[in-house]
C-alpha cells in the first residue's frame, strides 16, 4: 500500500524535524512511497536541505512472513 501521512503521522513527522533543527543535515533520502517522501518534506522544510527519492529504497513484502519474528524463518 502506498498511504499517505494521516494527521498524527503529519504532526509526529513535524516533531520530529525540529528534534533535529539545529544539526547539519545536507540531504535527505526517501522511497518514492507517499509517506516517505511527506515524512522527508517535513524535515526539509525545518532543515532547508535537499531532498532525493531513490527508487531503490521503495519497502518491499515478504508475503505470508510479513510481521513474523525472524528466528521463525
């Protein structure tokens, strides 16, 4: 699923960036995944850095494993 942010998400992600207001971040990497790339605005608004999607970084499923400790595997 590609979700949006709801509005706890939006307000958590806006808390978070000004946690971090005053360290020097030069840029910021997110999954092209809606979510991700709002949670990455957020800091990038606080933070004036550069903000990259990377495809590469896109979440992916492990099917029926899903949500499974990994010593079960």
């Amino acid at each position: 699923m590609d979700n949006p942010l709801n509005a706890v998400g939006v307000e958590q992600a806006k808390a978070a960036s000004e946690q971090v207001r005053n360290i020097e971040i030069k840029a910021i990497y997110v999954s092209p995944l809606k979510h991700a790339i709002e949670t990455g605005k957020c800091f990038q608004t606080v933070l004036g850095c550069h903000l990259d999607v990377i495809d590469d970084l896109r979440e992916a499923t492990v099917g029926v494993r899903e949500g499974t400790i990994r010593g079960a595997w």
